[in-house]
C-alpha cells in the first residue's frame, strides 16, 4: 500500500475511538507487513511502527475507554513504536469536577455571560455523575465539560493536536518513501457518533480547534488541508447499545449544526447563524483563546454512516475503515496530473469526495445548500491477522500442554535445579552452611599423646569457630537478605527451563526419590528456618575425646591416620557441621519477615503465569470454535472474508503447524513444545511474566504476539512441497479469475471457487447510501499488469446497484484486498431518509416531549433556536420565491387575507397541484403569516415521498411572470402584504411590547424579526441570474416600478384601513391609559383597591397566556391554534379566496383571474379534481371550491 498525502484521525468518543483502532489495525496490516518488518528501513523505525505522515488523535471523557486504545494497551517495544504515531487527549475533564452539575456551576460563575448563552438554564437540569464515565448521553453536558477544561486556555486539546500536526510537517521523507510527493496538504478524518454525548458534545468545537491549530502552524503555506467529519448515525446502535430515542433526539439537532457548518463552508459569502449566538461567520468563542473559526472551504463535506438492515456495528466500522483506507491509499489519476501541475491542489479524497457542484448550490427545498454525502464501503480480504491469532492460539495451548507433561516427568537434575536457585537468587551460602575452616594439626602428630592434645585442640578450634560463625552471621546475614532476588533468578532460569519446570523446581515433585527434588526452592528454604535435623550419632555436646591406644599390641606408635583417632575426628566433625547448621537456621529464621515476602511475591508470580498458560489451555478449544464461528458467519456484510475453502481451520492449522516444523528444523514426531522453545525467546517469557501480576490475559498476550508474526510470515511462504503459499493473494486470484493461464498454475481451483462466491455476495441486495443524491462507485483492487482484463472481471463479478446515474471508477493499489466504495455526495439534509426521520422525531417531540427528553440539553449551539434546520438566510430565500407566488397570484386563502388559516399555493395554472399550509393564529391582532416559513419547513423536512422535493423544488423556481420581457402587475394580496399587513403588524408588536413588558419580549420576538428582517430581507433579495436579462434587481424595486406614476385605486383603500387601524389602536391605548389614572386615583382613596388591581392585571395576562397556549379566540384577525402549521382545521363554511376585497375590475388581483399576465390565453376554470400536497383542511378535499 502506498500513501500519497498525509493523514491525521481524529477519533471522538467511544464510537469514533474504536473506529480509529480499527484504521490503525488496517494500516499496520496494509503497511508493516506480517512480522511488523516492513518499514524498519535498517533500524530506522521500530517493528509495526507507522511512518510519522500518518497520525492518531483520540479523545474521550471515560480513561477506561482510551486505555483500550492499541498505542495504550500495547506492551513490550510494540507500545513504544505505537505511541510515536498516536495519543491521547487525557485532561479533557476539568480537574476536580466530578458532575456536570458542578461543571456547570463553575462555568456560570467563571465564563463571562455572552458566552453561555447556549447553555441551558438550572430549573430542569440533569444531573451526569461520574463524568469520567461520559457524558450521560447529553451532548451539551459533554461540551460544558470541554468548555470547563479550556476555561483557561487551549492547550489541553490544542497541545496533542499540535504535536501530531508538528509530526506531519516533519514527515516529508516518510510520504516519499512510501510513493507520495511534496507535503502539499493533508486529509483530517474526524469520526465521531451523533447519538452520544461525548462526540455529538464536542465535535463541533474539535473541527473548530483542528482547523485552527493547522493554521497555526503553517499559516496560508498548506492549502490543501481538508477535514472529513465521519458522521456514525443512530441506525449503527441496538436500543441496548445507545441507541434508541435519546440517540435520534441527539442526531437530530447534531446534524442540523454540521449541515450549517458545511454550507457556510461552501457558501463562505452567506451569513452562518447558528443557535442563539449568531454570527456573520461561523465560529466557538473561549473565554482564553478568542474567536476560532475554520478557513472557508477546508470542511466542504460531512460522510453520513448509516446501517443497513443486517449490518454488525463491528461491520459498519470496518466499512467506514475501509473508506477512508480507498481515499488515502489511492492515487489521483493522469487525468489529475494536469491540475496539480496548475497548482490546483487536490488528494484523492477531496477529488472524489469533493468534487460535486452542487455542494454551493441552494437544496431544492430552499433549506441548507448540498454539501451533505453517505457512503458504504465493502471489502474483501483475507483475514490473516485472524487466522494468525487462532493458529497462534491453538499452537500456544498445544505447546503448553506439551511443557506442562513434560515438567511432570522426574528427572535426574532435580536437586541440581534447587542449587542453581539457591545461588542464582543470591543465598548460596544458606545452601552450603559452611562452618568455619579448622585445619587439621601440621606436622600430623604421632604418639597417644601428642595425637590426644591435637584433638583437644581441634575442638578447642571448633568451639572458636563457632564462636566466630555466630559473629560474622549476626553480621552479614542482613546483607544475605537484602541481597535475596528470587523474582531475578526466577526470570533467568524460566527462559532455560520454561515456566510448568520452573514452578516443579520451586514447589517440588511430590514424587521425585530425590528429598531435595520433592521438596523444592521453597521447601529448602522453609527447611533452612527450622531447626536442623541432627543425626542420629550427632549429640548436642562436643564429642568426648577416646583413649589413644597403640595399634599392634602396643608394639607401634600410635598415628594420626589410625582408624580410632579418624573417627573421633569424623566425629566431631559430624558435631561441627550440625553446630554450624544450627547457627545457620538460627540466623534465616530471624530475618524470616524480610525475606518470606519476596519470595511469597515471586513464586505467586510465576504461579500466576503458570495458571494463565493452563487457563489459555483449557479455554483454546472453546474460543477456536468461537473465532471459526465468527469467521464464517453467514450474516456478515460489508466486509466479507476470504477464507480457507470447505471452512476446514482444523485442517489449516495441521498444514501451517506442519510448515512451521519444517521452517524451524525440527524433525517429525517432535511435539509442539518444542516448536515452541524455538519460536519464544527467553525475553518474551521473562515479559510475560512481569505482565502476569497485572492481567492474564495480558501475560498470554505478550507471547502470541510473537508467534502471530511469524505464523503471519509463514502464511506467504512457498511450500517445500507444493511451490504455493499457504495463503494466495487475491492479486495471484484476480489474475486466475480473470483468466491468467500462468496465476492458474500457482492457484488451487478451490481457492478460485471461493473467491467467485465472496465476489458475488460482496454487496448484498439493499447495500447502497442512504439518500438520493448521484451515486459514485469506486473500486480499489490489488495492483497488476492486466488492469484491464481484472476491471471488466470485477465488473461483471460484483453485483453492483443499478442506478442510472452513477458513475464508476476503478482503481489499482497496492493493497491486497477488494474494496468497492458507494458515495453519495451533493445532497441536503432532506435528501437523506434517516436525516428526515430523527427530525420528524424532533419536531414531535418539541410538540410534545417527555419528561425525560431533556430536549435543551441534546444540543450545543442553541436552546433557544426554535427552527427544525433553517437558518435566516434559508427563510429569505424560501419567502422570497413564495412572495413571487404572491406576486402571480398563484395564492388561494381560506379566513381572513391579513391572518388566513391557510393558504394554498398553486403550481399549475389550471389548479391541477397545489401546496396547501395551514396557519394558526396567535390572538392580540398578530397576523397567521408569521407562521407561514414554519409551516413551509415542516412541511419540506417532515413529510414523507419525493413527490415532496419535487413540490419544493417547483416552489423554488418561482419568479415573477414576464421578470425578464415585461412583468406582470403585482397582485392585490402582494399589494396587501406589503403596504398593510407588514406595516400593520411592526406597529402592533411594538405596542404589544410596551404594553406586556419584558416577559412579552421572547414571545413576540420571532414575529417582530419576520416583518422587519425575513420580510424585508425577501423584498430585497435578488432575483437569482437577473444580471443577465432583467432591469429589476429584487421584488421591493420591480414593485416601486409598478407603482410609479400609477395610482390603484387599492392602494388608497390599503393606506386608508391602515391609518384607521393605527387611529383605533390609539383610541384605545389612551382609552386603557385613562382607566388606569381612574384605578390609580381608587386605590389612593381605598386601601383594599389595590387588591382588585392587581386582580384585574392578572386576568388580562392569564387571557394573554390562554391564547398563546391553546388558542383560545382573541380580539384581532387570527383564532385559535398552536404554532407552525399544527392548527385546528377552519369550520365547514370558511371559504377559500383570494383576497377578502374585491377587485375593481372583476379579477382577483385587478389584472384578471388566474394571476397571469394580460397576454396571456385564458384559463379554463379550475378542475374539479387535483393534487395538494401539504395540509389539508377538510379531510380529503380534492376541489378548489369555496377557495
């Protein structure tokens, strides 16, 4: 595999952690090699190490979670080679807040209040304890705690990301080493779930901080860094595993902020306001770090994750794995190179990904631009890091049940053992219990005399030699037990003797004939703290001195060498030796506290590793039977195996077993014991027995991870006897497949039938990325000469969707799988089903939710932002094409025209479809229209079928007729809109405001922005493309043209019922005004009056409230009903109209019926029958009759 730019994941949460160990699996797979030797490069890097243009962020709240991360769960040297291309962002928790409670505590009394106005407020609160846990599955709890952390600067999130940024700037040499130019870029893949609490918390802040840590570090240098948000939907998780209403509520408001955040990166010209702290340009504020924001461009896209019915969560990771293993492991092709050369710089990924147009376009429904994409990605490969594991596994218990029979046999070196213990552990001494030297007399004596003073002598000797003994160990044995290392001998001879012969040594063969050998190390050492045995001739008293009598009758001298003197001298030595033991004993025992301990530790220890061997033993057969069970599982999609034909492991494992003896040299018969002594160096058991205290698990480990590479290495080596490998690679099948005579030859024909059959079911019926947007097929296959003939193979072997507009590409890698990767690209967040569905399950809950929705706390923007996705400038463009409906008299309204209860928009002329909405008043006067763009976008985002983005996409088009030769007059309800009903209603707020006072102030404030900023806005807004054929700018101008000079007499009657609307309005404040000088003058006379006042002030706001909650009638134009378009339907003799006054000329708008322009041919009259979609008052109303 090669690398062409470099690459920086970011794995958030727990989700987009495991997704990030997967990729790292993959690469050390694809780029290490079997053995991990690939890259060493002469000592360069260490085994498994991945080059430094390849690097891994990880951040999570839970530790225990990080600590399963391969670069901190790895031990021996492969730790350390992980570690210098990953880590860990471990201080992201405040110090010493344990809550989110008391997070939020601090960052209300700490943060200054502009920069938390998208934290919800404390009545309702919930309460996540431990954070070290996560964050509850409440995303804004998960960025409050980030927040909490960066209080005081950047650092604890920037300083990871700066060293893994740092690492790829350095890395030139790395990317060309591995087939990759100039650092011209990078691709930053971000991972992270939409339906937790820790990445749906923080990733909006992590792209902010990424990007801005690149530009910190190399300025305007590096154009061609680009971040890819990994988007894991709510689909990917079972109800018991995250899923579920929390995880959709979650994704609904999380992929709302990142299709924002995408569309202000492709449309950096248009205003991003997200939640309640809007801006003109995206961007997080900290209270250390200043305003972050993202350089346009660099986030032009989200990839949505979506599970398809059957797919494993595992699967989905592997198949999002796979994705980005396509993207940076591809080159751009020939047809690319022109525009590098130009400078154009783009990888493979922002080509393949990015390079739909639509992106900057506006979505059909009006809502958000295109810029969202999803993407599956199934592969096929071989499993060997699987089939490593399991040979390993089966040789390793195998070769354990060998070394554990063969420590149970007695041996001859059994007492030797001991001794080499005794000394190697540093208390050889205690083995030996040397006395004190006596020498014998020099000159030997001779003679009954001198030989009997030479024997009182020499016990005189050994009494001082005693005496001295007990001396020097009253000395020197606290240095003989500080010196005891029994863990350090334990390690040296485990390496020689394999741990089930060190544990006989230590604890004894119960039934070995040698007492030593039966006893053990620790027997010995137990036999060296008691008393001594004394021997039968042994007494405690020095042994008496005997008469000295001649040899030969007396005839002869008596000598030193005479059988009586040389037993009183045996004898006394006999009595030395078990003195001198006895001090021994004496002095072990005293210091028995000191160095029990360490001997207790270190024989627990090696019992410890003894024990997980065996366990690992007795477990072998049952996890063999697992793994074979999830290698071959039949449901399996996504990523597909390519394993051993007939699903024969038994048989593998006897051939790969069979190929290794040979490797090592080892003749038939030998067991697989000895395979092991060859293939365990006497470092790795020494490592594993230091890991035995710690974990089991970890202990066995640490020694299959160095039998998985060579068994890995072996898979790829030629047979002694057949010249083929034990494992093809799919470059040697592909070719054979495709039809290569010479691959054929070096292919078993069951190798062949296999891979035909994985090929064919590689993508599954259904298999395809949610949405609707072009689908774009890339297939990456191994390397070869004949690409030719391998692409029209695979072609016509995969069963790829038919789908009229997508394209394919193909392209070969060096790489030893199948990968076909479907995206979907250019598309809105209505274009996306499962967008649509957590929506419609937001909006539902907004209506009603459930106590424990805890809506205000699934986001991190905005509580207050009450709109399902779109943003102002959304709602300016959406109300400005309807205007332009307006315009053309396209309307029907049924009630009042200045606060209808709903209104009908028609796409035909002839009435044949239309779009009905309905709107619910809200009392006090305030017009329905306020509710129009929220009806509208529930309609576009909440309704099912494509016949919905086609209705939208219509209304979209809108423009008025005859915009670019001669436009039509506007229509008296446009007329109505602007010169009555917008004014009108500007005027009545204000006046609602100062009457009700600040509690009105949030109620009334959305309809105040819609007359003075959506309206105003839509007037203004240019008509899309009038540069190139139109004199008029926006609607606001081509109205001023109509009316210049021209007179209607509508226009009168409009200015006149809005000044007496005004004039009544200021009837009746001064008329309120003079009652409330009357009660204040009463309660001044009557003490008791204050009581009625307040009353009379309380029922009027309780009438106030009543109408807003149940829409309840009210003095003004509007009646009942809720907000956005959930009103109740209008009684059975409401009319649907045009506009309530007639024209003067007959029509409806005073051009004519139909809303078309004079020279237009006249309209049949409408059809009795047609279609609506939208709200429809009436049940099934299919006529426009009383409209």
């Amino acid at each position: 595999m090669k690398i062409y730019q470099p690459m920086l994941f970011v794995g958030l949460g727990g989700s987009g952690n495991r997704i990030g160990a997967e990729l790292e699996r993959t690469l050390r797979r694809e780029l290490c090699g079997p053995d991990g030797m690939a890259l060493v490069n002469g000592n360069q890097r260490e085994r498994f190490e991945l080059p430094q243009c390849t690097q891994f962020v990880y951040a999570d709240f839970s530790e225990s979670e990080l600590h399963q991360l391969p670069h901190l769960s790895a031990k021996g040297p492969e730790a350390a080679a992980y570690r210098k291309t990953a880590r860990a962002i471990h201080d992201l928790l405040p110090a010493g807040l344990g809550s989110s409670t008391e997070v939020t505590q601090r960052l209300r009394v700490t943060t200054p209040e502009k920069l938390l106005e998208w934290l919800p407020p404390t009545v309702g609160e919930p309460r996540v304890a431990p954070l070290s846990a996560g964050a509850g599955q409440l995303p804004s709890v998960g960025r409050a705690a980030l927040l909490a952390t960066l209080r005081n600067g950047l650092e604890p999130v920037a300083a990871p990301l700066r060293e893994a940024i740092g690492a790829i700037a350095g890395s030139g040499g790395d990317l060309r080493e591995l087939g990759g130019g100039h650092i011209e870029g990078c691709d930053v893949f971000v991972a992270f779930s939409v339906s937790g609490g820790t990445g749906a918390g923080i990733y909006y802040d992590m792209l902010h901080l990424i990007g801005h840590e690149f530009g910190n570090a190399f300025g305007g240098a590096l154009e061609g860094v680009k971040i890819y948000p990994l988007v894991v939907m709510p689909s990917a998780f079972p109800p018991e595993a995250g899923g579920g209403r929390e995880a959709e509520l979650n994704a609904g408001r999380a992929l709302v902020d990142i299709a924002r955040l995408v569309d202000s990166q492709n449309a950096p010209e248009a205003r991003g306001e997200f939640g309640d702290a809007a801006e003109d340009t995206p961007g997080v504020h900290y209270p250390k770090g200043g305003r972050v924001t993202l350089r346009p461009s660099t986030v032009q896209t989200a990839i949505l994750f979506s599970k398809p019915v059957g797919l494993q969560p595992e699967d989905l990771r592997r198949s999002v794995t796979a994705t980005v293993m396509s993207l940076i492991g591809t080159e751009l092709g020939d047809e690319n190179a022109a525009g590098l050369a130009g400078g154009d710089y783009q990888t493979f990924a922002a080509q393949f990904v990015n390079k739909a147009v639509e992106r900057s376009s506006p979505s059909r429904s009006g809502i958000g631009y295109r810029g969202m994409s999803t993407s599956l990605a199934a592969s096929l490969t071989m499993p060997v890091d699987d089939l490593a594991e399991i040979v390993a596994g089966r040789l390793l218990a195998a070769g354990v049940r060998g070394m554990a029979d063969a420590a149970l046999r007695t041996t001859s070196e059994g007492r030797q053992r001991v001794t080499e213990l005794f000394r190697a552990a540093g208390v050889g001494d205690l083995w030996d219990r040397a006395p004190k030297p006596v020498a014998d007399p020099d000159p030997l004596p001779r003679g009954s005399r001198n030989i009997a003073q030479a024997l009182r002598d020499r016990q005189d000797d050994m009494e001082d030699g005693l005496r001295r003994l007990r001396l020097d160990l009253d000395r020197d044995m606290q240095k003989m037990v500080e010196d005891f290392r029994p863990m350090a001998a334990f390690r040296e001879k485990l390496g020689e003797w394999g741990p089930f012969q060190l544990e006989q040594v230590l604890l004894g063969q119960s039934e070995h004939p040698d007492r030593v050998a039966r006893v053990g190390l620790v027997g010995m050492l137990d036999n060296r703290r008691n008393p001594p045995e004394r021997p039968e001739h042994v007494q405690l008293t020095a042994p008496p001195i005997p008469p000295v009598r001649r040899p030969l009758a007396g005839l002869a001298p008596a000598r030193w060498g005479d059988a009586e003197v040389q037993g009183c001298v045996t004898a006394q030595n006999a009595w030395y030796q078990y003195q001198a033991n006895l001090l021994w004993h004496a002095a072990w025992k005293d210091y028995e506290s000191r160095w029990r301990p360490a001997l207790t530790r270190s024989v627990r220890e090696v019992g410890e590793l003894v024990r997980a061997l065996r366990t690992h033993q007795e477990d072998e057969s049952r996890a063999f039977a697992e793994r074979r069970k999830h290698l071959f599982r039949d449901d399996r999609k996504g990523v597909s195996y390519l394993l051993p034909p007939r699903n024969n492991l038994r048989s593998f494992y006897d051939a790969a077993f069979e190929r290794l003896m040979q490797q090592y040299g080892l003749a038939e018969g030998q067991d697989a014991a000895r395979l092991l002594e060859r293939m365990v160096e006497r470092d790795v058991w020494q490592r594993a027995l230091g890991l035995a205290r710690l974990s089991k698990g970890q202990a066995v480990a640490e020694i299959k991870q160095v039998v998985e590479p060579k068994v890995k290495e072996l898979f790829t080596t030629q047979g002694v006897v057949d010249g083929r490998p034990l494992l093809p690679s799919l470059e040697e099948l592909l070719r054979a497949a495709a039809g290569d005579a010479e691959a054929g030859t070096t292919v078993a024909e069951s190798w062949l039938v296999e891979l035909r059959s994985q090929l064919a079911k590689l993508l599954p019926v259904g298999f395809v990325p949610d949405g609707n947007g072009p689908l774009k097929i890339l297939i990456v296959h191994p390397q070869t000469e004949a690409v030719t003939r391998i692409e029209q193979y695979l072609r016509s072997a995969l069963n790829l969707p038919r789908d009229t507009a997508q394209t394919i590409e193909f392209r070969p890698v060096s790489t030893d799988s199948i990968t076909v990767v479907l995206l979907r690209s250019g598309m809105s967040l209505t274009d996306i089903s499962e967008v649509g569905h957590v929506l419609r399950l937001w909006a539902d809950a907004k209506d009603q939710a459930r106590r424990d929705d805890a809506l205000d706390w699934r986001q991190r923007l905005g509580y207050r932002d009450d709109w399902l996705a779109s943003t102002e400038e959304d709602r300016q463009r959406i109300l400005h094409r309807l205007l332009c409906m307006v315009w053309n008299d396209r309307v029907l309204l049924r009630g009042d025209p200045a606060s209808p209860t709903a209104v009908r928009f028609r796409l035909r002329d002839d009435g044949n479809a239309a779009m009905t909405l309905k709107l619910d008043a809200w009392g006090d006067g305030l017009s329905s229209w306020t509710g129009l763009l929220r009806a509208y976008e529930r309609f576009a985002l909440l309704k099912d079928g494509q016949i919905v983005d086609d209705v939208c996409d219509r209304l979209m088009q809108a423009q008025p007729d005859g915009l670019t030769t001669s436009p039509v007059p506007p229509s008296r309800l446009f007329r109505r809109l602007v010169h009555e009903v917008a004014p009108d209603q500007r005027d009545l707020i204000e006046v609602l405001k100062e009457e009700r006072g600040g509690r009105a102030n949030s109620w009334l404030a959305p309809m105040r922005n819609f007359w003075q900023v959506t309206f105003e806005g839509a007037l203004d807004l240019p008509f899309p493309g009038t540069h190139q054929g139109s004199a008029y700018l926006s609607l606001r101008e081509l109205l001023h043209n109509a009316e210049r000079g021209k007179r209607e007499p509508e226009d009168d009657r409009l200015q006149a019922r809005l000044a007496a609307k005004q004039e009544e309005r200021k009837r009746k404040r001064e008329q309120e005004r003079a009652e409330e000088r009357k009660r204040e003058e009463e309660r001044k006379r009557d003490d008791r009056s204050d009581r009625w006042g307040r009353s009379d002030r309380s029922d009027r706001t309780d009438d106030w409230h009543s109408d807003r909650r149940h829409g309840g009638e009210a003095e003004g134009d509007g009646g009942g009903g809720g907000r956005g378009g959930a009103g109740e339907p209008p009684a059975e003799d409401e009319g649907w109209e045009r506009d309530g006054d007639p024209a003067p000329d007959g029509g409806a708008n005073g051009r004519g019926s139909g809303g078309r322009s004079p020279d237009a041919s006249p309209s049949d009259s409408p059809s009795d029958q047609f279609d609506d979609w939208g709200e429809q008052d009436g049940g099934d109303e299919t006529t426009e009759e009383g409209w």
